[in-house]
C-alpha cells in the first residue's frame, strides 16, 4: 500500500510539472520562443522608469528564449545621439532601441526603422490572438506609424494632465480650471492667497526653459490645446508673427511670470518634479507618466495630496506622446528582435508591469484590479482614460516633423527671453519668425 | 667634444621608432579633423542622407548670414578671456602667498588640498550643484541668505547679465586650483639667492613680486594661460547645465551651437563648418598671443 502511494504521487508530481510546461508555453502564445536559441542582441533604451522596469525583467526573456540581450540605458539625449548616429552610419549597432514619439518622423523617413507589419502577420513569429494588438486604442497604435507602415510598438501612452493640490483647492474652495480662461483665474486666486500669507505654494507652472524638449514642447503642446500651431510644417509657413501668435506667447508667458515661482525660467523638468513633490507648487501642467514622483510616500511630501484631471483645452486636443519599441533597419538579427519586441510589448508583461509605471498603452490594463490598487486615485485613472478616448490628437502635425526639434528650440529661445525680461512678447515673436524664415519657412503675412 | 653625425640608418630607426605613436596621433587627431573639415564641404543631414557638396557655403552662410554664431564666437572668446585673466591674478596671487617662506609647509600642504577640491570634482557635478543649490532662487543658499539681509535675489534666468556672471564666478572657482598649482611649482622653483639678493638690497613685498618673481615664472604664465584659455574655450559642461545657452541666446558658445546645430537640428555639415571656424580662430588666437608674449624667446 505504501508502495503503491509513492507510485500515486510520482505520477501526480509528473502531471503537476506538465501541467505547469504546458501552462507556461501557452501562456506565452503558441510560437517557438527557442527558435532563435544563441542570438545576442544590443539594446538601447532611455533612462527612466520604466526601463529600469524592463532591464530588470530581461532575464526572464533570456530565460524564455535562449537569446542573449544587452540592454544599455542612456539619458534621453544622449539615448538619441547615440542612435542617430548608429542609424546613420548604417552599422546596426542596436539590433532594438525606445523611440520616443517626436523623433518617430526623424528616424522613420529616412528609413531607418524596420517596418514591422511582416513580423507581425507572420504566424512562425507571431501569436496574433495571444499578442492581441487590438488591445491598443487606435489612436495610440496610430503613434506607432509613420505613413503606411508600422514602425514601432507603443509601450506607454503619455499626455499632460494638470495636477492640482486638493487640499489647497478645499481649503480656498476652488475647483480645477477647465479652459484657458478658468486658469487664469484660479492661478490669480491662488496667488492672491499666497499673499494674505493663506498658502505657501506658488499659484502655477509650465516650463520656460528654452528647448525643444523644455519649454519647447510645453509651449506647443499648450498652444495646440488652445488650437493654435506656431508653424505648419506641411506648407512651410510661420504663424508666430501673428495676432493670435502673439496672444498665444502673451498667455503662457504671462502665466510662468506672474504665478510662477522666480527662477523658474531656469528650470528643467527634474526640478519642477523636485518642486512640486517638496510642495511648493499649487497647479502644474505636466506628464501623466510622473505621477510616481509625487505619491512616493518616502520622498514626496505631497504623496496622497494630488489631484489629476485634463488640462485646460479650449478649439484643441492634447499631442499625444508615446515611447515605442523600434528594430533598427539595418540590424542583423531582425526575426529574434521582433521576438524582443513582441516580448516587451506583449499583454504579458505590460499587464505585469503596468501598476510599476503607471500609463501602459494597452487598454485593458486599465481595469486590472492590481493596476487600480497601485494607481492614486480612480481619478487619475479616469483622467487618463478620459484623455485617451477624447483629450489626444495622434496626428499632431509638429510632432511628427524632423524640423520641429530645430523650430521648437527656436521659438522657445524667444518665450526664454520674454521670461527673462529681455524682450517684449511682441520683439520676440517678430525674432522668431525672423529666425524661421531664416531656416526656409514663409510668413504668413505673405 | 666631437658630436658623432647621425646616419641614415640611424634615421630611419628613429623613424620606425616613432612611428606607433605617430601614427596613433595621426589616427585619434588628424583622421577626425580631416572628416569634420570634408563634411563642412557639405549640406549633411542625418535624417537626410546623403550630404550634398556645397564648397564654402556653411562657411558663408555662417560668418555672414548667421548672427546668432557671430554672437557664440564672440561669446566664446570673451568669456574665456575673462576667466582666464581672472583666474590668473588669483592663482597667481594664492600661488605668491602658499610659495612665501612665512607660511609654513604644514599650513601650505593643507590650503593646497583644501584647493583642490574644487579641482577634482567633475565638472558637470559642480554645475549640478551651482545651479540647483546655490544660485536656484527658491532651493539655494547664496539667495537664502541674500534674502535674510534683505539684499535682492541674484536670478540668473533673468536679464543679460546674471547667467554670465553666475557661470563665471563658478568657473573661477573651479579651474583657478589648476592655475595655482602650474604657478605654484613655477614660483618654488625660482633661485633662492635671487630673493636673497633682493632682501639684502632691501626690496618691498610689492617690488619683490613684480619684479623678482613676474620675471622669472613669465613662461610658466604664458603656458597656464595658454592651456587654460584653449580649456576655456571649449567649455561645454557648465553652460549647458546651467543655463543650456540661455536666457535666449544670452550664454551660447560656439561648443552649444555646434551641438545643438549637429545633434537637434542634424545640420552635421553646418555644425562642422561652425567648429572649423572655431578651430581656426583658436588656432590663430593662441599662435598671435604666443607671439606677443614672445614664448619662444623666453624658452630659449
């Protein structure tokens, strides 16, 4: 009897680990993840968050498919160099790389990401059920193509949300501003409560800091919530030197200065993250995706005070932002980095992932009951959900233009000085659009 | 004593010997600047490629077409002028008074060390720091106290003036520990019986300094003023921490201009014509001031 227990419980032992093979296997679609056992690939990612999430899983991708992967993590800037400089020379240095949204144009034209779409209907490399690619809200899969092709695959969706502090809002009995004019008239409560000594914090803040990927890209952003775009990229024509130019510049430079706190002009995005988990900001516009900076209980002294809805729009909708996953034209292993890809993207580990960074591209994880426990507050979701479906233009024109990094830092070299005081707002769209005119655009007074 | 010829044997061993080295020269200095000046020739996008030959355009473009690269230039050349002259007279002047035989050894080791702090933390560190902890109006402490005796914040994101006098004041600090050490050893290594003669004709300290020890560590100034002016010239770190060439264009050196042009506008053939130029200047500046201050001669 004793004999035949053992027996019972060898077999049992034996199912339970098949069933755990099989499990696994299905799991993770119905392809051969081996099929490319012994490849090494080279990665290249931006420093930030979600990739320390990434590298840190990337042991469980070796351990799935045999292949050895590199993964090397660079600030953004020099993240971008560094693959520019890989796609230009043609060397295929990077077998995969992030590619963050206004650079999708830059590397997509002159063809040095791979079209994706091959990888993807091809069924010995690809579980389409199981990858689920319609999980994407079609504006944010539309992020990941340039012209025809699929180029890269999202991996987070990021858009601006106006944070707010709801304890100073109950406390002078304030709701979030909605619309351009709202903010205005908060940010000038808030200030006049700073002064009757009712607050500490400074009203508000965007970024002035000149940069196309500073202030730059908060002024345009802003600007196209308000329905305005300083140029049109596909005409060639600047706008900047116009009345509603220069009512636009007038808005959001007025706004830093008046309600902002002094020396902000200085400020990169770092250091308004800094200021307001130290608490020493009432409103700021800024990135869904950094919520995890202010509710982190051991450094914030906000965490659990923030409020998140959408920012104040009025004729306009938010650029989308998204960082994708990209295989680089000219890299020699392309069918075991599209496994990489798909890895990295897959439904997976973007479920598992997604409570540790907070803005996922795929839809379905926003009802995951982990992911709601990890986020602040059902607000934030809803804000994010909210601007998904309604608050984001995929098609923003400035975005997806390899000149925009070039007329960006130009015209937020002129909102700079106005900041400074050492232009009128008037002097410095007039220098602006000298400055665009200059590189090839057309104004439109001609 | 007869002074053997060498052969031509003898040559061409030298030759062989050298070159290693020279052709690791060669590769590491000469190859690149020969490319930048090729692809200055031409109208290189790197998300346009390939660059099409355009001769001498960038250049035009640049010296005539360009005030913003005009106003780098010249930024840069101030700029370095300025904090070169200034961290001379200081090293200079620390330097006289940790060689002066009044301060002992033991408290001359410890200002040394004490100076090179500053010197042995990497430069963009020290940026981080200056931007966020001292100059920052609402973090830190120069405009903390400022305000505790109600004197006005200094902000460098406002007007013409505060950025370059901020990144100054920090450069000054920073590299002027290199200055004092070049003029330091220059000063120990003047001949005691010079000062000896000169105490005993009864010379003042002033008189003792200008003109015993000027003189004599002239070449030794010239050389730390020529390394620290080339270093200046090519600052980069700082200014793109601090102020990233801002407010406006205000703080732009050619080092910014070239980046930015190469690596956010992919202009690679008009950022390598802008450092061709520079190169050029440098070149020029360097040769006329060794010139002026008769270098050779004093070598020799």
């Amino acid at each position: 009897m004793k004999k035949f227990g053992g027996l019972v419980l060898f077999i049992f032992g034996i199912l339970l680990i098949c069933q755990v093979a099989t499990g696994a296997e299905s799991n993770w679609g119905n392809i051969d993840w081996m099929q490319f056992k012994g490849t090494q690939l080279n990665v290249l990612a931006t420093s930030m968050p979600v990739s320390e999430v990434y590298k840190s899983k990337i042991a469980e991708f070796e351990a799935l498919t045999g292949i050895k992967v590199n993964f090397e993590l660079l600030n953004d800037v020099d993240r971008k160099k560094k693959q520019l400089v890989d796609y230009a020379s043609g060397m295929g240095e990077y077998d995969v790389a992030n590619v963050g949204f206004s650079n999708r144009e830059e590397f997509a034209q002159p063809g040095y990401m791979e079209s994706l779409q091959p990888y993807l209907d091809n069924p010995k490399l690809t579980d389409r059920d199981w990858y689920n690619i319609d999980d994407y809200p079609r504006d944010v899969l539309a992020g990941g193509i340039s012209g025809d092709k699929l180029v890269m695959i999202p991996f987070t969706a990021e858009y601006f949300l106006l944070w707010y502090r709801k304890d100073i809002f109950s406390q002078l009995n304030l709701t979030p501003p909605k619309t351009p004019t709202e903010l205005k008239a908060v940010a000038a409560k808030l200030e006049e409560a700073r002064k009757d000594g009712k607050i500490e914090e400074f009203a508000f803040i965007e970024r002035t800091m000149s940069g196309s990927s500073e202030g730059g890209w908060n002024l345009f952003c802003t600007a196209h919530r308000l329905g305005f775009d300083f140029v049109d990229f596909k005409d060639m024509v600047s706008y900047a030197n116009t009345p509603k130019g220069i009512e636009i510049m007038s808005f959001y430079t007025d706004l830093c200065k008046q309600y902002g706190p002094p020396g902000s002009a200085n400020w990169t995005w770092t250091d308004i993250g800094a200021a307001a988990a130290q608490g020493k900001l009432a409103m700021v516009v800024g990135g869904n995706a950094s919520y995890a900076y202010l509710e982190d209980k051991n450094t914030s002294k906000v965490a659990g005070k923030m409020g998140y809805v959408p920012p104040p729009m009025e004729n306009g909708k938010d650029p989308l932002w998204i960082w994708g996953w990209a295989i680089n034209a000219k890299s020699k292993n392309k069918e075991a980095a599209w496994l990489l890809v798909q890895w990295l993207t897959s439904p997976n580990l973007i479920t598992g992932m997604a409570p540790l960074y907070g803005c996922p591209a795929r839809k379905s994880v926003y009802s995951l009951p982990e992911y709601i426990e990890a986020m602040p507050s059902q607000e934030f979701i809803d804000s994010q959900l909210w601007m998904m479906e309604n608050g984001i233009d995929p098609d923003t024109q400035f975005l997806l233009t390899p000149m925009y990094g070039e007329v960006a830092d130009l015209v937020s070299k002129e909102m700079n000085a106005v900041v400074a005081g050492i232009k009128t707002v008037e002097q410095a769209c007039q220098d602006a659009e000298a400055a665009l005119i200059k590189i090839g655009f057309k104004s439109s007074a001609q | 004593m007869r002074i053997q010829r060498t052969t031509q044997e003898d040559r061409r061993f030298i030759l062989w010997s050298i070159f290693p080295s020279l052709f690791a020269v060669v590769l590491v200095g000469g190859v690149p600047v020969l490319y930048t000046f090729i692809l200055s020739l031409k109208d290189y996008q790197l998300i346009k490629p390939p660059g099409v030959y355009i001769g001498l355009g960038n250049y035009i473009d640049l010296l005539m077409n360009n005030p913003r690269y005009i106003h780098a230039l010249l930024f840069t050349i101030l700029f370095a002028a300025g904090a070169v002259v200034i961290e001379i007279v200081i090293g200079f002047l620390v330097a006289y008074v940790l060689a002066d035989e009044e301060v002992t050894s033991r408290y001359s080791s410890f200002i040394r060390t004490l100076i090179l702090i500053p010197f042995v933390v990497a430069p963009v560190v020290v940026s981080y720091t200056y931007k966020t902890l001292i100059y920052d109006v609402t973090f830190g402490y120069l405009n903390y106290f400022l305000q505790l005796v109600h004197l006005p914040v200094f902000d460098l994101s406002q007007g013409i003036y505060n950025a370059p006098i901020g990144i100054l004041i920090m450069e000054v600090i920073l590299r002027t520990p290199f200055v004092t050490l070049i003029l330091f050893a220059g000063i120990s290594s003047i001949d005691a019986s010079i000062f000896d003669a000169g105490a005993i004709d009864g010379v003042s300290w002033w008189k003792r300094m200008y003109l015993l020890t000027l003189p004599n560590i002239k070449p030794i100034i010239v050389v730390a003023f020529a390394f620290r002016f080339m270093d200046a010239l090519k600052m980069f770190d700082e200014i793109y921490v601090i102020t990233g060439g801002g407010p406006g264009y205000v703080t732009e050196n050619v080092s910014i201009f070239a980046v930015r042009y190469g690596f956010e506008y992919f202009r690679m053939g008009y950022a390598a014509a802008s450092a061709f130029i520079f190169l050029i200047v440098v070149l020029v500046l360097i040769m006329s001031f060794l010139k002026w201050s008769k270098f050779e001669e004093e070598m020799v």
